[in-house]
C-alpha cells in the first residue's frame, strides 16, 4: 500500500482553529473533541486516501465524525501527497467551496 506525506493548507488549519474556537465558547471540552477529531481523520489521509469520492473537481472530501463539517482534499499523485485545502460546514453555501479550494488547482 502506497503511502502519502499530508500537507494541510495555512487556511485549512485556520478553519479548524476557527471552527474549534467556536466549538470551545459553545461547550466545554466540544472545541478540543472536534480538532481531535479533524487531525486524526486528516492523519488517516496518508493511508488510500482514494477511498473517498471526487466530489467536484479534482477535489475529494471526507466527513468529520459526529460534527457537520467536511474536509476537502486533493491527491497530487505526481508528488505523493495529500493536501487538504479546507475544512468547510455542510451547512454552508456550496460556492464557499469553490472560493476556498478552487484556487489550488
């Protein structure tokens, strides 16, 4: 099975810390439990990340368990890596997407 180095873009960590920082005003301990949440599922990318759909694009994404949050991602074979490009509420406009990651292809 191939392996692949994760990159995570600056604004990627940015919504996690944002969306964290939401959760922790929300609820005690909830901001902690969504970035562990969102860091052990982005690890996990190293390891067929081909299992998750393109979604639109080139990009994939994959859910964030127990929170309404998907993370999008694009696989650069030429390269090996995974790089997640944003972390984006289910809830949201779907053309925030495409203001998000879109430059990144």
């Amino acid at each position: 099975m191939k392996k692949y180095k994760v990159k995570i873009d600056p604004e990627a960590l940015a919504d996690i810390q944002n969306i964290t920082n939401w959760y922790s005003q929300a609820q005690d301990k909830l901001g902690e439990r969504f970035q562990d949440t969102a860091i052990s599922k982005i690890k996990r990318l190293s390891k067929d990340p081909q299992i998750f759909a393109i979604r639109y694009l080139e990009i994939r994404c994959m859910q964030v368990t127990k929170f309404p949050y998907l993370i999008h991602f694009y696989i650069n074979e030429e390269t090996n890596t995974v790089e997640v490009l944003a972390v984006i509420s289910t809830n949201r406009n779907p053309d925030i997407r495409e203001e998000k990651t879109g430059k990144h292809i």
